[in-house]
C-alpha cells in the first residue's frame, strides 16, 4: 500500500512525525510532499531534523501568497505529483492552504483523500482555517478524528459513515519530547531567568495581527504582564509589527524568534502560563500541564476549557488577572489520547485501503 502525505506547514510537520513513523512500522510505502508554504529553516527544517521525519520525497516551493495565489499554486504543482505516484490514501492534515490544495487536487483526480484531524470546528467563519476543514471534510472519503467532539460534529453535517475516532497524534508527539527533554535545561533568551517565573505567549491568526489597533492592543496587554513574558514570533508577526510600527518588546514582553519544538516542549512545561492564539499550542499546554490564556473568541480544542485549563480571553479584560494561575485542582480529563495515536491511524489506512 502506498500514502501520499501532504504537508506544507508548521502544525503539519508535527503531526507528520508521529504518522511517518507509524506508517513505517506498517511496512507502508510513503511518499512526503512538502509544498513549501513554510520555508523558514526554523519553520520548517528543524521539525524534520529534531523529529526525525524522512526528508520530503517532493518539495513545491510554492513559498507566501495571497490565499488564491498560494492554494492555487499548489494545486497546479500537486497535479503531476499525485498523477505520477497515484498512492492508495492522499493524506492531509489540519486546516491549512496545504490540507485544502491537496483535497481539492485529489478528489479531481478520483484518489481516496484521508483527513487527519478532521472533524474540528471553531464555527468562525472569519479564520481561514476554518474554510479549509469544512472543504476539506467534506471532499474527503475518510475521516480521522481526534476526540469524540470532533466525531459528533461530523455526524451532524452527515459525515458519520466516513468518520473514525483515532485519537490525537500530537499527544503522540508531545508525551515522546516532553519524555526526551524532561532533564535538560530551559533555555530562554539571556535577558530571561529560566528560575523565575515566566510566560510564553504566541501570536499569529489575522484577527489578531492585521489590524493595527488590535495588534498594539494585544501588545500592550503582554506588556502589562506581571511577570516576564517571551513573545516567540512567528514570521507574520513580525512582518505585520513592522508594516504597522508596533515594538513587539518594553515592559515585561521579550522577544524572540519561533522555537524548535524539543525548546518549545520545555519551555512550554517551565512556564507559569501561556498567552497564545495558536491551535496546537493550547493543546500541547494542557497535556504539558500547564495553564493557558487564549486570545480568541473561541477554541476548537474546547476539551482544553475544562476545569480553567484554559480560559478564552478575546478582549483582553481578564489577562492581567489570569495569565499567571494556579493549576486547576483535581484529576485533568485526557480526552486526547494516550500517545498512540499514530499506530491506529496506519492501522485504519491499511485496513480500509482500495
Ligand atoms: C499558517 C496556517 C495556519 C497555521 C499557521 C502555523 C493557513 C491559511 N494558515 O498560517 O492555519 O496556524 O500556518 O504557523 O494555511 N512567512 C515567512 N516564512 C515562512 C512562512 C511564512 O516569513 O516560512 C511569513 C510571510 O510573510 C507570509 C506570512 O508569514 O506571508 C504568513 O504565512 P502563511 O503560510 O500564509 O500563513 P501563516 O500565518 O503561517
């Protein structure tokens, strides 16, 4: 049996990791197409190197664009691509560009289309991402679901008959580093105390960055925090501060550039708490034990919200008061697994292949 991943961004790599790994296992054959949407050596090259993911068999270098220029740059470049290895499952991954450009590719083609953590909805239809995964769900003929929400959402747009609750394979990931890292030092920017309390906040969706009023908002909240705060900006971050004129440093905010993930793993279980508006980073707090702060409306990992594990803090009335928290008391719910995620998802490829 053959799979074609494609991937294209960051979240995507890590989810790729624990699958290749899987998949291998299986004795699958697996075809990695990197799309190029990230590019950045720390974007992109260090989750395959710190992961041990195979390098990617074909890469696009389709690079930044407008949604219409990037999504349809990869569809033009995946065409030939999924032509010439017609693989048994075309499998995506997450929300992004590159999760819609190879299901829209793939169902033109006639190819089975897996999606790996299908079923999530924020029920926001301002976030991009959203776009993708309804899209992508719906074309899709094979649904790989990561918690029983996700599954019940997919059962109410009608799609139970292709849904299958695998688990989440960024528990499989996160317990794997978290275990690897667990003794060695946090390392954090020399201006930093690793010993003293810190957050660590990150900011990237357009909501949040495109806007120069809700960025400098947003920046001055971080700045106001009471203790140190280390702001790992993600290339759009920065590229939007700058366009807008916004420091994204002063008062107790730090800056630095995207961590690697074994770094962010550690940092993320150092912390006092994170501030982010990142998907994956809400969920690899909760299973890192650690509080979160999430500068949304809404979350789609809503399992995170339990217990005060997570808190929603669009407007940023609350921040000051609870972005350093106690952890919540009592036994933590694991509604994501216990780590072996990946294994079933080859499992049911195999099984339902052809
Ligand atoms: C994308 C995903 C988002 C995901 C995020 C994770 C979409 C619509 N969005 O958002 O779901 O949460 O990745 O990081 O697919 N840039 C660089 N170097 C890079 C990559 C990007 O400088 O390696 C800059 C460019 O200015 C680019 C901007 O970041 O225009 C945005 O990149 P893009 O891939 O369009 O979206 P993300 O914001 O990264």
């Amino acid at each position: 049996m053959k799979v074609l991943s494609v991937v294209g961004a960051r979240p995507q790599f890590v989810k790729l990791a624990p699958v290749a790994a899987a998949l291998a296992d299986a004795g699958v054959e697996h075809v990695i197409v990197h799309t190029g949407q990230h590019y950045d050596a720390r974007m992109s090259d260090v989750f395959f190197d710190d992961l041990k993911i195979p390098a990617p068999d074909v890469h696009l270098g389709v690079g930044s664009g407008s949604h219409g220029v990037q999504t349809g740059a990869m569809l033009a470049g995946l065409d030939p691509v999924l032509d010439q290895h017609k693989p048994d499952w075309v499998l995506v991954y997450g929300d992004t560009n590159s999760t819609l450009a190879a299901a829209v590719c793939a169902v033109k083609m006639h190819l089975p289309i897996a999606h790996l953590e299908a079923g999530l909805r924020s029920f926001n239809r301002r976030m991009p991402e959203e776009h993708n995964r309804v899209l992508t769900d719906h074309a899709a003929d094979l649904l790989l679901a990561p918690t029983q929400v996700a599954m019940d959402h997919l059962a109410t747009e009608g799609l139970a008959d292709r849904s299958v609750l695998v688990g989440d394979v960024m528990t499989d990931v996160c317990f794997l580093v978290r275990d690897g890292v667990a003794d060695s030092p946090i390392e954090l920017p020399d201006s930093m105390d690793a010993g003293a309390p810190y957050l660590l906040a990150t900011i990237h969706r357009p909501d949040n960055t495109d806007t120069p009023a809700r960025l400098e908002a947003i920046v001055a909240a971080l700045r106001d925090l009471p203790v140190p705060v280390l702001l790992l900006a993600h290339p759009r971050l920065v590229a939007k501060a700058a366009d807008h004129g916004i420091e994204l440093t002063g008062g107790t905010l730090h800056q630095t550039a995207p961590f690697a993930y074994p770094q962010m793993v550690r940092a993320v279980m150092g912390a006092a708490g994170v501030v982010t508006d990142s998907g994956g980073l809400q969920k690899e707090a909760f299973l890192l034990d650690t509080p979160c702060t999430t500068i949304r409306p809404e979350t789609e990992w809503v399992e995170t919200l339990e217990n005060g594990w997570n808190i929603l803090d669009n407007d940023l009335s609350r921040l000051r008061d609870v972005a350093v928290r106690e952890r919540p008391a009592g036994a933590k719910p694991a509604p994501y697994g216990d780590g072996h995620a990946a294994q079933t998802v080859a499992q049911v490829l195999i099984e339902r292949a052809g």
